[in-house]
C-alpha cells in the first residue's frame, strides 16, 4: 500500500523536509507493507511560492493515505500547498485517510494550519486522521533528534497505516457538498 506524504514547502530542504525524512524512515521500519512517496513542487516561483504538475494530481488520487505537510506561514499553510489543493478534484482524497503535519518557528502557532486544513479537507470528505503532528522548526536544527519527536512521527504515521488498512478502501456518505451542489446545478 502507499502514503504519499506532500512537501507543501516552496524552499526545499528546510525543518519540514527532515521531519518528512523521519515519518518516511518510521514507515520502512514499522511497515513493511508499505511504500512512501514524496510529493513536491517543482517550480519554484521566488521565496515564497512553487508550482505542481499534474503528476502530482495523479500520485495523491493513487495513494492510500496521504500525509499534506506545511510549514506555518502567516498563521495558516504555504500558498504553495493550497496552490496543489486547488488543483485536486474531489475524489483524490474523499473518504481518504489524510494526516495534517506541521512545522513553525512559534509554539503558539500549534493549531493555526491545522485547523486551516481541516476546513478545507471537509470539503474532499477526506477521512482526517484525529491526531495531527505539529513541530517547533528547532526540534530538526540537529541531527540528533529528541526520541518524544521520534515517537510523534512514528505514531502519527501509524494512525494512517491502520485507519488506511481498517477501511479497505471503502467510501462513506452522505456525498460531500460539492457533490451534491453539482448535481443538483447539472
Ligand atoms: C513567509 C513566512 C511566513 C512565516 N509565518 C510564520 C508564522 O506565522 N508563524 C510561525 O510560527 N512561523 C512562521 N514562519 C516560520 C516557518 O514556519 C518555520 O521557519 C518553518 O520551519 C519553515 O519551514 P522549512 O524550515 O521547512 O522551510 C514563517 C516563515 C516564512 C518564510
């Protein structure tokens, strides 16, 4: 089975990056399984702001499960992440098991993405994984990682793997509101 884990920074390598490594490394180990495919930009478009090609469009409505990684930027995610999500239909994450990942320099900022995502997730019907994993920037400055960041990542990413493996690939209603709106304007 495969989770696709979407690197929804515009400046690659970065905090966000390694944290991705580690989920990706726990993945191999705890489930063999399993494959992991990174997502990325591949446009960069100045400091701030990358592009996606259809490749990834295709590569999400394959997956599993789908891990949609950000940085925090100005309170919420990358424009670049949303940029991806605004090219996604409908099906590539309904009743998809999806985990919300996030980095920031500020503790503050622990639910300011997150909960920005999951609004928007509502609208796929995506089957949002209770438990999001969220990072101070600093916890990736070394190599030698804290073990407590260690087990979020590996924990976090187990959570997809079961809900993912439970499901078997079954849909839920009732339709999300997009569906329903478009039928009933067809
Ligand atoms: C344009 C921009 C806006 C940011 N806004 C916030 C913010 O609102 N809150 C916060 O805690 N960190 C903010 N940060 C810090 C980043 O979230 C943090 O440095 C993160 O590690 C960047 O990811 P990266 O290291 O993978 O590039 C911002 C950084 C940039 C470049």
């Amino acid at each position: 089975m495969k989770l696709a884990i979407v690197y929804g920074s515009p400046t690659p390598p970065g905090k966000l990056a390694r944290a991705l490594d580690l989920a990706e490394a726990a993945v191999r180990e705890r489930h063999p399984g399993w494959s992991t495919e990174r997502i990325a930009p591949r446009t960069s478009v100045g400091p701030v702001v990358a592009t996606w090609d259809d490749e990834a469009v295709e590569r999400i409505g394959a997956a599993d499960a789908v891990v949609l990684a950000s940085p925090v930027y100005r309170g919420s995610i990358t424009g670049t992440l949303k940029l991806l999500i605004d090219m996604l239909p409908n099906e590539a994450l309904r009743s998809k098991p999806t985990g919300v990942l996030t980095v920031a320099a500020a503790p503050q900022h622990f639910l300011s993405a997150e909960r920005h995502l999951r609004d928007v997730l509502a609208w796929f019907g995506a089957l949002t994984a209770p438990n999001s994993a969220f990072f101070v920037d600093t916890a990736f400055r070394t190599p030698d990682v804290d073990p407590a960041v260690l087990a979020e990542l590996a924990e976090f990413t187990d959570q997809l793997v079961t809900l993912a493996e439970s499901l078997g690939g079954r849909g839920f209603g009732p339709d999300p509101l997009t569906v329903r709106f478009s039928a009933s304007r067809a």
